[in-house]
C-alpha cells in the first residue's frame, strides 16, 4: 500500500493528515452533548484513521495501515448503520459487489501484486458505500447525502492509490490525493455531528 518516494509533498501530507484528523477528533468531542453510538464507532474511525496517516503516509508499517484502515471503514459503516431503519434496500449492495467485481477484473493488470489487498480494502470501502448510501436513501437528509458523497469520495481517493502507486507522477498527485482523502473524512464526520440551529 506505500507510494514509491517520500518527498516534501509527503512529509506535507503526513503532517496535514495529522493536523486535520485530530481537529475533527476534538471537534467531535467538544459538539457532542450525548455518546450515542454513532458518534463512538466514528471517534474509533477517527482514532484509526490517526493510525493509518501516522502508518501509510510516514511509511513505517504496511500491514498497520491496512489494519488501520480496514477498521476506519468499518467503525464509519457500524456509524452510519445507527442511522438506517428497516427494511434494507438489497438492491443496493448486489449492485455495488457487482461493480466492485468489473473495476476489479478491469484493473488486474494493475494490481496483480496488490490483489488481496485490494480486495479486502475495497469489501470495506463498498460496506462504507452500502452504508451510507443506504442511510440517504432512507433518510434524504443532508448529512446523508454528506455521507454518501464522502464515502464515495473515499472509495475514489482509495483506487487512485492502489491503481496507479508506480506511475510517474505519483509525487505531483500526492496532495491532491491527501486533499481528497481530508475532505471525505470531514464529510463522513460531519454527516454524524449534530445539527445545530
């Protein structure tokens, strides 16, 4: 899961992930009156994304920042759950597995050292997606819709990273792609604060 160089856009996007990852954290914690459940399973995302910057874009440990991430996208999906009432739009999650299983099959020439990894990664990322799009089809609220565009955004961001790790221009893009992933984290997080007047 690591980018080819470590360079000042790097070391930039190490620090802003940080930076921006803690805010929301404390965020989170000082507009929130009443520990409702979504608002815990997001703080665990938060407290693993925090993990997953400090692992992914400081390049230390690969398999930490799987986990790390693999958990955000869970303890995000069990956030949005809170939200869905019953009954569960099953059309849905047929439709995001299958097109999990074409961008997968399109893109194995590109990830045939990465398969697993991309796989489980992105199992995760399409519960993310099942989630909170199911939560806006039930609920058409803006904080759904935030949601929904985050995780989608998130679900981008993560196959730009996984596709494309050896090309050229990776250093020139690593903003750009810290930038994406930031504001889909603030818009997962700002989907589950709560609204104010």
């Amino acid at each position: 899961m690591q980018e080819s160089h470590v360079g000042h856009q790097n070391r930039l996007s190490f620090y802003l992930g940080l930076i921006c990852t803690t805010v929301l954290l404390v965020l989170m914690w000082s507009l929130t009156s009443e520990w409702r459940a979504s608002i815990v399973w997001s703080s665990v995302a938060l407290c693993c994304c925090l993990i997953f910057t400090w692992s992914f874009v400081g390049k230390t440990k690969s398999r930490l920042s799987f986990s790390a991430f693999l958990l955000s996208c869970i303890a995000f999906s069990l956030a949005f759950w809170q939200h869905i009432l019953s009954p569960i739009q099953w059309w849905l999650p047929v439709t995001l597995i299958a097109l999990g299983i074409v961008l997968y099959l399109l893109f194995l020439p590109y990830i045939d050292k990465r398969m697993t990894v991309v796989a489980v990664l992105g199992t995760g990322l399409l519960g993310l997606i099942w989630s909170a799009s199911g939560w806006w089809l039930q609920a058409r609220s803006w904080s759904a819709l935030e949601a929904s565009v985050g995780a989608t955004l998130w679900f981008v961001v993560f196959f730009r990273v996984m596709v494309y790790p050896g090309q050229k221009k990776v250093n020139q893009l690593s903003l750009v792609t810290t930038c994406g992933f930031l504001v889909a984290l603030c818009l997962l997080v700002v989907a589950i604060l709560p609204a104010y007047p």
